[in-house]
C-alpha cells in the first residue's frame, strides 16, 4: 500500500507484455473453446490441403512425364486462389464471431489493465495458431491423396520441391489465418473497457 | 448539507495531497445518440475522500453509470476535470490509462466478469501478469488474497464450478490484486440472494476497514447503505444530495419487503 498511501506516487506508461504471456492465453482460449476452434482451423486446412493437392498431382504428372498445358495450370492457379480467398473470409467470419461472444472478457481485462496492442496479439496469435496446425493437417491430407494416385512413381517423385511445397502451404496457411484476424483483432481491441460493466447483450 | 456539497476551489487548492483520493470538477458529459445531444452528466462537483466507503444511487437514466465510469478512469468528461490519485484523467494517453486501470483501480462487475477459462487463482493472478509481477510474486499473494476473501480451498476451480457467492469472492480478490487505491463495484450484489449480498457487503465493509482502500459502488441495494460513509444520489445529470451515514435513517427490517 505504500504507493497508494503516499498519494503522490507518478503515474508510469503500462508495459507491454512479453510475447510468451500472449501466446500462452491464447493457446489456452483455444483449448477451452476448442469446438469453435476446430471449425475455424477447418477453414484453413481444406483451402490448404486442396492448394497441397495440386502441387502434389503436379509433381506426380511430372514424375509419369505427363506434359501439363499451360491452360490447365491456369485454371488450377485460379482454383486455389479462390479457395484460399473462400478460406480468408471464414476465418474472418468465425474470429469475429468470436470477439462477439467474448465481448465481456475483452472489456474485463481491459479493466484489468491489458493494453489495445495485447488484445490485438492474442486474437492474432490464437488465429495464427490455429491456421498452423489446420494448414500442417490440410497439407499432409492433400499430399498424401495425391500421392495415393501416383503410387507407382513414387521413386521418380522431385520429394526435395515436394516438401518445399509443403513448407510453403503451411506458411501461406498461418499467414493467411493471422491476416484473416486482422479485422476481428482491431474491433476486439477498440472495444471500450466501460463495456464490461454492461450487464444487457 | 449545502454546506457539505459546495466546493470552494480556492480554498480546496490550499491543502491537496492526501486527502481526496478523487476530485470531480464541474463535470459535464454529453452523448450523440442518433445524431442527438444527450446530456448524461450537467455539472457535478464532488470530492472522494481516501478510504472512504461511498454509494452513489440513482435510477436508471439518471446519470449514474456515467459519473462512475468517470471516477474509475473508463470514460473522459466532456467538459470539466476528474482528478484521480491528483491526475487529471483527460491527461493521460492510452499506456498511462491502462497504467492507472491496472494498478490505481480494482473493477467489481454485477456479473462477476471472471475469465472463464481460468481458475479463480488465474483470475487473480491476471491483474499481476498485466503489472509485471515474477511468478513466485503471482502465487504467493494469490494465495493470500483468496485467504482473505475466505475461498482458499476453491483456487484451482473455474468460474462455472463456484456459486454466485463465491465468483463474486473472486472477483473481489482479483480487484485487490495489485494493491489500488480506489475499488470501483458496479451493482456488486446485483445478482446475489439476500444472505449472499449481505455477506459480500461485510467482506467489502472489512476490506475497507482493514487495508484504508477507497471503495465507489453503484448500487440499488438497501443494505449498502448501512455500511457507507455517505451516499450520493443523482437525478437528471447532478448530484441530488449528498448524506453521511448518520443523517440517513435505515431500518433494516424494510430491506425484504423492498426488493
């Protein structure tokens, strides 16, 4: 009470926490609500394990030495844009959602003395999280079908620009899932503390 | 009680420091409402002492929720200043508020607002967390904190597992966290049976007494009113009267058939 008894203590700028802190509650909200988590990263792992399939029946069709045209690869291209854009807007959807029903929580530890920046990072880590384990599945599902349609090639398979590929949709994954919670993020963190104490909604 | 109310600012300068732990200066607030000028607040003045037990009443409408949103740092006048701790709230940028909230200013809601997934000694803890406290700080005055408002033996249950009672008990811990000045309740036993309400009341009266903490509530209950130093009562935006305990005459018997 020392601070508070002397009256003439300063006021200082809150700190911001370190990043293990925000990754920990954010796993955390994602375990406890893990229905709803489940349904977000579903978004993301079938965009990616249809973006994974398409790379693995190309590198199959080239193993087999089938010439793909360049009409084809367009359309494919135009697939999978599609689909990861399909992907983006459902995350976005269920992280607003989610924001929505946590309306009281986030104005509570604004309360509490969580600043605009925390709030941001823990819906973005929770998303981003959540698009690396779906888009790790989505990918090893995509590959792995593919790959059943190309059993007798496996030997002549390019695995090192496989698994390239595969780096490359877990990345896109996770990045598209933490732009996708931008929006969410910043509503959720523009939410006035004041609100916490509303007792309708 | 004029007298008690009016506020000389002249002679209110002369001796700052200690004593008023908030200072609300001809405050005004005014909403847009569908393009409407709503005037939530017309100029209130008045002075929180350190360690008082304070209730402002009022109906709905009346202003209320404003004036204390105001008093714990959530909303900025529009015109006039709040002093809390002797600084000016409008002052301060985003860091510093969020500074203030958490360690000047301890928030009780009516529905408890505990974080759901997680135990009442995570709850209590969060505050900490946000202050910066080391691990071993967290649980120690965890512990002693949930030995104080007497749920101990429920620290590692969540929210949905504990009463009404108890989630209030919590919350109450939680708002003593990191030592504030000033605890602010909004309906604190809104939700809570008679009995319960009565014995949040006491833990609150208690705190009160024992650690010197300013306490603010916003409340409908009859039997706060025996435990305040005073109590405010707002109508239309100002402040209607002000009246010490001893002025106020309370019968207890009239509280059952009130509610």
């Amino acid at each position: 009470m020392a601070t508070t008894a002397s009256g003439s203590a300063k006021i200082e700028r809150q700190i911001s926490l370190p990043m293990s802190q925000a990754v920990k509650i954010a796993w955390r909200n994602i375990t406890i609500r893990l229905s709803r988590a489940i349904i977000t990263g579903a978004g993301t792992l079938l965009g990616i394990a249809f973006l994974m399939s398409v790379f693995t029946a190309n590198f199959v069709q080239q193993a087999q030495g089938i010439e793909i045209s360049a009409a084809q690869q367009q359309k494919n291209a135009w697939l999978v844009v599609m689909s990861l854009l399909v992907s983006v807007v459902g995350i976005t959807n269920a992280m607003l959602m989610s924001v929505t029903e946590r309306y009281k929580e986030i104005g509570t530890i604004k309360c509490l003395g969580a600043l605009d920046n925390f709030v941001v990072r823990m819906f973005l880590i929770e998303s981003g999280l959540l698009g690396l384990v779906g888009s790790a599945i989505g990918a090893a599902v995509g590959m792995l079908f593919m790959l059943a349609t190309g059993l007798s090639v496996l030997g002549q398979l390019n695995w090192s620009g496989l698994f390239a590929s595969f780096g490359i949709c877990i990345l896109l994954g996770t990045v598209l899932s933490v732009v996708a919670a931008v929006p969410p993020a910043i509503r959720a963190a523009k939410m006035p503390p004041a609100d916490a104490m509303r007792t309708e909604i | 009680m004029v007298t008690e109310t009016t506020v000389n600012p002249n002679e209110e300068e002369s001796y700052t420091g200690n004593e008023n732990v908030v200072r609300v200066r001809g405050v005004t607030r005014t909403y847009e409402v569908g393009g409407q000028p709503v005037h939530a607040l017309r100029g209130v003045d008045i002075d929180i002492k350190r360690g008082e037990y304070i209730s402002i009443m009022g109906p709905s409408g009346s202003g209320k929720s404003t004036l204390f949103n105001m008093v714990g740092g959530l909303d900025k006048p529009t015109t006039g200043t709040v002093f809390i701790d002797e600084v000016d709230i409008a002052q301060l940028d985003a860091f510093e508020l969020a500074w203030m909230r958490c360690r000047k200013i301890g928030y009780i809601f009516q529905s408890y607002n505990l974080i759901p997934v997680m135990t009442a000694l995570e709850n209590i803890t969060l505050p900490m967390i946000f202050a910066g406290a080391d691990l071993d700080e967290q649980m120690e005055k965890g512990r002693k904190l949930l030995e104080a408002v007497g749920i101990a033996h429920r620290m590692h249950n969540k929210p949905m597992q504990l009463s009404g009672g108890q989630q209030q008990r919590v919350a109450i811990a939680r708002a003593l966290a990191n030592d504030p000045a000033i605890i602010l309740a909004d309906e604190p036993t809104g939700n809570l049976d008679q009995k319960t309400g009565h014995e949040i009341i006491e833990l609150l009266k208690r705190l009160n007494r024992e650690s010197g903490v300013t306490i603010i509530t916003a409340t409908h209950d009859d039997k706060m009113l025996n435990v305040s130093d005073r109590i405010v009562w707002i109508t239309d935006g100002k402040i209607d009267r002000i009246k010490h305990r001893s002025e106020v005459d309370i019968t207890v018997g009239t509280v059952e058939g009130g509610v």
